[in-house]
C-alpha cells in the first residue's frame, strides 16, 4: 500500500511497526535501518499508537486510515508522519501530519498532504479532508492553503479547514475525479 512523490516516501504504520515505535524507539530504528532522529516519533504520535493498535487488530479495513511514515526517498531518513484520524464519516476524512525539526521548511509537509488528499480523494467514500490547527501556526495554515484548503471556522485557538473532491463531466461521456 506504499506510494509515493519524487522526494518522499510513505508507508502506512502496520501493527508490527507501531508496537516497536511504542516499546522501543531506538529497536524501530534499528529494525527498520532508518537513522535514527530523536524528533520522532513524536509526543503526539505516542499517544495515538496504542489507540490505532486497537483500531487495527479489531478492524483491518482501517489499514490506511491511520499514521503513515514519510521517509526521504534520497536519504532514507525518516520525514515525519502524516495519515488521517481514522476511517471517514459522512464522506469527511481528517488529516494530520508533523515533519522532524530538522526537515521543516523545505515544503515537504505541502508535498505530504498534497500526495496524501490525492490518495483519500482516490477512496470512492472521501468526499471532503478536514484539517485543524493552532491559529499560531501559520506555517502549518499556509501548508493547507498551499494545498487548497479553505478555512471554515475558528474556535477559540483552533482553526479548521476543508477541501472538497467534486467531480465533472468529461467528453466522450466520461468523468474524471477533478482535485482542487
């Protein structure tokens, strides 16, 4: 289930990876041959391992709905993660992603999430990719701009987008799933 764009790799955590990242980061690294980056994984993906763990020995169909790995197809470090807050609901898939310090500014998040709406807009039950984020973080809002989202809201701190997949009719009768 791996894809990927001219720089970056991804791969979806399986379960086996997951427990290794939760139990011993340094083994993952190991395990894996990645170099080793202490920026990852990152608080927030610790915590939501052993809830996508779960997720996924009870449900296999959520394979892909949860963290992928982003790895540098030049160098074979690891990126960051990106991946969505499982299966979507009413058509509405949410997407989250954190590139290492190291990384940043260097427009492989915009990459990421571009290669990663493609990829949901491509599931026949994703309509529309929702994104949140602190209103502080301006980089991560001009991502999502980059990208096509527009924003839909404010509440308090946070701010929520949204990008929409539509389809149009083609010549020749045809319809091609059309990404803004």
């Amino acid at each position: 289930m791996e894809h990927a764009t001219e720089r970056i790799r991804f791969m979806p955590i399986t379960v086996q990876a997951a427990q290794l990242l939760m139990k011993s980061p340094v083994g993952f690294y190991t395990t894996y041959g990645f170099p080793r980056n202490k920026s990852w994984p990152h608080d927030g993906l610790k915590v939501i391992l052993p809830l996508y763990v779960e997720l996924l020995e009870n449900d296999k169909s959520e394979f892909g709905f949860g963290p992928w790995m982003m790895v540098d197809r030049k160098v074979g470090e690891i990126l960051g993660d990106i991946g969505f807050k499982g299966q979507p609901k009413h058509g509405i898939i949410e997407i989250g992603y954190y590139v290492v310090i190291s990384k940043r500014n260097q427009g492989f998040a915009t990459e990421a999430v571009k290669a990663m709406c493609d990829w949901a807009f491509q599931q026949s039950h994703v309509q529309t990719v929702q994104a949140q984020c602190d209103k502080r973080n301006v980089s991560s809002q001009h991502v999502l701009f980059n990208n096509g989202f527009i924003q839909v809201s404010e509440k308090g701190s946070i701010i929520t987008f949204m990008k929409e997949k539509y389809s149009r009719a083609v010549k020749s009768g045809s319809s091609l799933d059309q990404h803004q």
